[in-house]
C-alpha cells in the first residue's frame, strides 16, 4: 500500500522498513547535528526516539540549527523537535528529556532499550558516558566530532576513532578512549584545520548575551565561542542518520572502485 515512506522502502524493501519501525533511537544533543539526525530519522520511519537536551532555542541558532524559526527561539528544542517529528511521522512515540547528559544523569536512561544512540553534543566528560553505557550495554553507537568552526562539508567522513587525525576533538577522545579500554567507535570527523573565528565583540555573546530566560548553561561560560554554518553541522547529522539507517536494515551502499 501506497504510503508516505514508499519512496525509502523502493531502495530498502518492506522488512527493513518493518525493522526501522520497530527500533528506538537515543539522539543526544538537539542542536546543529542532532536536530538533523532527528529530522532524517523522522522521514525514513524510525517507529521510536528518545531526545535528550536541557537547552532552548536562541536567535544565533537561526544560522545552522533546523528546529530554530522565530517562532520557536526561547522554547525547548525537545519539544520543537517532538511537535516536529508528530507532524512528519504521528505513528512516532518521542519521549523527551530536559537533560543536560553526564556522568551525574546517566542514571535516567536505560541503554538496553535502545537499537541504536546518536553522541551529537560538546562535553567530553558526557560523550565518554554515553559512549561507554552503549558499549557496556550493546548498542551500537556513533560519534560526532568537532563541526564548529569548518567551512568544507565535503571533508567530513565516517571512520573509527583511532583512524582519526587534525580533528582537536577526535585527538582528545582518542585518548580517552584508550584510557579506558574502549577498542573502537564509529564516529564523523574531518581533517579541515579548524577556522580561528573572528574577535568582533560587536556580535559576541559574550558582550551581547541574549540566551532565553531560564537558560542554565549560558555562552558566556564557555572558554570558546565557536563559529558555524548553516551547511556543515547539517552535513554531519544526515551522515549520522544515514550511517543508522544502513546499520539497522543491514543495507550498504556498493563501494566504487
């Protein structure tokens, strides 16, 4: 039957659309990366997701970010993104979490429920976590690296974290993951050295705050404000999302040689 998913189950075939509309998908991080994996996720008839992120929409989120509109600037992006994914696909179940994730909240989610979790936010000490609840649990799990400051969507790839290099994120979590005895990770990285943004004070938020009303974890108390586009941290996140969808339905695209 004629369906809005019949286009993806032309190249994918009915079971693997049975396979993705029976898994649940963790999705750490509603921002620039994770907002797309949402929405990818969301149009190829994953049946569940679980989107965990403590923060609200700003107006200099406008730039890269596909839940923000200026509707939507001040509101949760959980709850965007929910009100979101029911309008694409209502058979859907999204559960939300206004979680900011680390060690100290991990105990709000049980990794065995989940097919498949997404690592898109900026904290090491939360990456590692998930990272290493998934594979103490099982799942399969995917990375995001550094996207800030890039301007080449075409450099990212997808790789295991100890084939990385350049990337000062990827450098950092090599290390951590060796440290603790974690042998590989699927992650999306890129070898582009990153752009020194630019020192306007003129446009910083570090002048200019302007985070919504109830916001915990402000810009002004990062040590770098990082500059982005509306093209790279979209790149990233449909590759998460594809690399999902491949690994759930068993699906891989033929390598040419």
């Amino acid at each position: 039957m004629l369906n809005q998913f019949s286009r993806t189950q032309l190249l994918y075939g009915e079971d693997a659309m049975a396979m993705l509309a029976s898994s649940r998908v963790a999705i750490f991080g509603i921002g620039g990366v994770g907002g797309y994996v949402v929405e990818a996720l969301a149009r190829s008839g994953i049946g569940a997701m679980d989107l965990i992120d403590d923060d609200k929409i700003c107006l200099t989120n406008l730039n890269r970010q596909i839940l923000a509109t200026r509707k939507t600037v001040g509101q949760y992006k959980v709850d965007v993104a929910a009100q979101r994914v029911a309008e694409i696909n209502p058979h859907c179940e999204v559960r939300t979490y206004k979680t900011f994730y680390l060690p100290e909240t991990q105990d709000q989610f049980d990794f065995s429920e989940y097919q498949y979790v997404v690592d898109a936010i900026d904290t090491v000490t939360g990456k590692l976590a998930i990272i290493e609840n998934a594979k103490k649990t099982g799942v399969p799990v995917i990375s995001s690296m550094g996207a800030g400051n890039k301007v080449d969507a075409s450099a990212f790839e997808v790789a295991d974290i100890y084939e990385t290099s350049v990337c000062p994120l990827a450098k950092v979590m090599r290390h951590e993951c060796r440290k603790r005895g974690i042998r590989d990770l699927k992650v999306v990285y890129s070898k582009e050295k990153p752009v020194r943004p630019l020192e306007d004070m003129s446009i910083s938020c570090r002048q200019h705050c302007i985070c919504p009303p109830g916001t915990v974890r402000k810009c002004t108390v990062r040590r770098d404000i990082p500059g982005s586009t509306a093209f790279v941290p979209s790149t990233v996140g449909l590759i998460i999302a594809g690399e999902i969808i491949n690994d759930l339905t068993g699906r891989r695209p033929e390598k040419t040689t």
